[in-house]
C-alpha cells in the first residue's frame, strides 16, 4: 500500500515545495509555506503496484482522458449557455453559465456573495438546484429567502411565510459539511446546479485535517471538478478572502476552477463590483455593478449616474472622466487633494487607482508642464468605491490634481479622456465612439479627446463639442484657460 506524502503549500499563492522555505519563489511572500498530507488515491497506488489506475465513481472522467483522441475527430459543438436572469452576472460570465463547468465566487466576508448567489437562484425556476450551506441552517436561508422575494419588507410572526410555488419547487437546500454526504444527495436528488457555500466549510473523510486548511480545500474541489466534468452538470464554489490573503482559499483554486469571478467593495457604500479575473470560456475584462439594497442586490443599468457626484460645481480639485472596463462605458468623478506637506516628507496616497502610475503621472506634470509638486501632499480616489484599471483616466486625473493645486474649479459640462505619455503626449485610446457618446448621453456639453482619435468617425453627428489636444499643455489650456 502506498504511503502518505508529505508537500508544503504557499497559502498565498499555491505554489508547491518538497521542503518547507521561507520565501516564496513565485508571489515573494515570507513564511507562507504550510505542511500538508496528501493521502495515496487509488489511481497513485495502483501506478505504484504496476497495475492500470482504476477510474469509477465521480473520477469516471479520468478514464476518458486516458483516450487518444485525433483533433478531427473532436466534435465542435458548443454547448448552450445557461440564463442565469441576471444582465450583470451574464456578462461577466460572457454570455451565461457553460455546462459542466465549475464557476469560484471569491469575495471578502460579509461582501453580499451569499445574497448575490442565493437571489439568482431564486430566479431560476427551470432548473433543479441543490444549494449546499455548510455555514447557515435552512432557517436562515429560508428567512433570506422571504426577505429577498418579498423586496425586504419585514415579515411578522403572524404573517405567511410561504415563498410562491413557482419559487421554491425547484429549489432544494442542504444543510451539510461532508462531502461524501452531499454526493449522496446529489445522487439521489439529480439536480441540475450545485451551489456550495462555502468550500471552506466543506471536509472530506480522505484528508486528516479540520475544514478550511489548504489539503482539504484542494481534495474537495478537485473531487467538485471531476464530477462537473464527467456529469456535466454545473457547480459554483463560494470562497472567502481576507485583506491579507492569508485564507488558503480561492488562492489555491484558481487553478483548480474554470472561471474565478471576484466580488468586490467597501462595506462603508452601497456599491458592489463583479470582476472576472479568469474565464476560460470568456473574457476578464467585463465588469458588473450592483447595489445593495435592504432586499438583497439591485443591478445597475447605468452606473455612470451613480458614480457621478449630483453637485460638485464650485468644487477644486474634481474632474469626470469617460472611462470603459470592458466594453461598458461610464463615466467616473475623479477627486484629487493637493496640500503642502506637513512633516517634510510628501506622501502619495490613492485608493482605486494604481499609486505607482499616479506618482509617474505627478513626474510628467512636474517635468513637462512646470508646475512643483515636490513638496506637496497628494490624495488621489475615485468616487463610488471604484477600482479602475484604464488608462484613458490619466488626463483627469492630472486635471484634478492641478485643480486642486491651484484651487480653480472645472467648469461644469467638461468630461475628458486621454493617456498621457511619459513626453507630455495625449495618447490615443481605444472606443472613443462609445465614450463621446455616454458623455453626450449623460447631458455634457465639451470632451477633451486625444488628436490621434479625431479621424476615422463623424464627429459631425455628435452635438457635444469635441476638443482635440496633443499634449497635456494644450488639455490644460482649455479647462483653465
């Protein structure tokens, strides 16, 4: 019989060592390699006596890719797509869920992941769906249930508290921590969708250790995976985050699962973001916004009305930029606050925006346009809670800091977009169409755009003016005059 083996796993990034070391090799992070056991399978002990690995049960699909197959002879066919009823959570799937596959909610604690997946799945009544709670009891469940489909009213003692039969025929809840018990279940029940909230919760009897610790992670979402594969039938696992990235985790299924979807957000808004960070049946750059609301999440449809603060007129240091994440255009308030430093030392501060280009942003600034920032205090955020990532956001934020700096308010109706190089240049950026017409939407009557993108449309069509610079001099001449 084959013997245990012992490995060392880095609960930050997942990477395995044969010995335990101090630092990472691949994330960098100190003393984050944790002792692990993995226990012998029937495939490695069979390997081990010589003999062919067995492949029954839930593993049956392994059988299958022991097969040599001709690329020719591999059917094309593309399976369709499961409506989830939800715009947001589609599109950042990329069109819906993909039978067969196997879908991490990852999240912080306390974000909104279990009411995010638990009012979706109230939505479905075509599909038969066991959701697996290792964390609430049914009463729980039930009592968000009620809260969810009845808008959030409260329900008396009195009052009934039966959810429509369309709701909740379809709709099983298991109440368990054993893996081996839910297959029981999912045998008997055949369900269509399994939901596990949360796979931390979940154990298996193969691996000698409490739920929640990196073995018993990794085994019972390996063994998800093997019966999504080979059934087809679809499972979304519900992990928790910290700050510190110290929870072994997502961090160790992101090579495990199919599609890693992150739900983000400050607790102190309103607002919740969905962002794909990989989708192997579609893209990552899609994003999704909620708000969340006394009776459960609410999609946004139009996130740049809720991102935009209602009166900032008079206001320094406040610029809106048209930004796109994905293929979705909104526009952002960008807030800037520029002080003289007060212990010497300037400090560099900016929530929802990478710091390290803001702080080669204030170099150009400096450099090219003249204007000292060396001893100043600069705080950079973006309004709503929001993390944005592209790059057509550098032009307001040099206008907000300079705003700021000068104490001269933008006047109102102004938007930009625009990468900014390290010579001073506007850069040009991609869906300007699609940015020059949310800020025409949105009832904004001038938009600075880079040079470069001012041929290859009609800019005739639009009624916003369009003002074209190539350097930031020039964007700055035109707001401040």
């Amino acid at each position: 019989m084959a013997k245990d083996k012992t490995a060392y796993v880095c609960s930050n990034c997942g990477q395995e060592s044969p010995k335990w070391i101090g630092k990472c090799p691949a994330c960098g992070q100190w003393n984050t390699f944790k002792e692990i056991r993995v226990a012998a399978s029937p495939v490695r002990a069979a390997v081990a006596r010589g003999g062919a690995p067995h492949t029954g049960g839930i593993s049956s699909a392994a059988g299958k890719a022991g097969r040599v197959l001709r690329l020719k002879d591999i059917s094309n066919h593309d399976d369709p797509r499961i409506d989830m009823h939800d715009e947001e959570l589609n599109r950042v799937l990329g069109g819906g869920l993909v039978p067969g596959s196997i879908v991490l909610l990852g999240g912080e604690p306390g974000i909104g992941k279990s009411t995010l997946s638990l009012q979706t799945m109230l939505h479905l009544p075509e599909k038969k769906i066991l959701y697996v709670s290792g964390e609430e009891s049914a009463h729980q469940l039930k009592m968000r249930a009620n809260r969810i489909l009845r808008g959030g009213a409260a329900v008396s003692k009195n009052e009934d508290t039966r959810t429509p039969d369309t709701e909740a025929d379809n709709f099983l809840i298991l109440c368990e921590n054993s893996l081996e018990a839910i297959f029981e279940h999912i045998k008997t029940e055949a369900p269509e969708l399994v939901v596990i909230d949360s796979i931390q919760t979940i154990m298996t009897e193969d691996v000698e250790s409490s739920a929640g610790s990196i073995a018993q992670v990794r085994e019972c979402a390996s063994a998800l995976l093997r019966f999504a594969k080979s059934s087809g039938v679809p499972v979304i696992l519900i992990g928790h985050i910290t700050k510190e990235g110290t929870l072994a985790g997502p961090k160790i299924l992101e090579h495990i699962v199919d599609t890693v979807i992150q739900f983000e957000g400050d607790q102190h808004y309103m607002y919740r973001i969905l962002r794909s960070i990989k989708n192997r049946f579609g893209s990552t750059s899609e994003l999704g916004i909620y708000e969340m609301q006394q009776s459960g999440l609410r999609q946004v449809s139009n996130p740049s009305e809720l991102l935009l603060t209602q009166d900032h007129e008079g206001l320094s240091g406040v610029a809106i930029s048209a930004a796109i994440e994905g293929v979705r255009p909104f526009l952002v308030e960008t807030q800037a606050l520029v002080s003289s430093a007060a212990y010497g030392t300037p400090q560099r501060s900016a929530t929802g925006f990478d710091q390290r280009r803001l702080n080669m942003l204030l170099a150009v600034l400096e450099k090219r346009v003249g204007f000292k920032l060396m001893q100043k205090d600069v705080f950079l955020n973006i309004a709503g809670g929001l993390r944005v990532t592209d790059m057509a956001m550098d032009l307001s934020i040099i206008a907000a800091v300079l705003s700021s700096n000068v104490d001269t308010p933008i006047e109102a109706g102004w938007c930009m977009c625009g990468e900014v190089g390290l010579s001073g240049e506007v850069r040009p950026v991609n869906r300007i169409e699609q940015r020059i017409a949310e800020a025409e939407k949105l009832g904004f009557t001038d938009i600075i755009i880079p040079k470069y993108n001012l041929s290859g449309f009609d800019h005739k069509k639009y009624r916003i003016a369009l003002h074209p610079v190539r350097k930031v001099e020039e964007a700055l001449r035109a707001l401040f005059g």
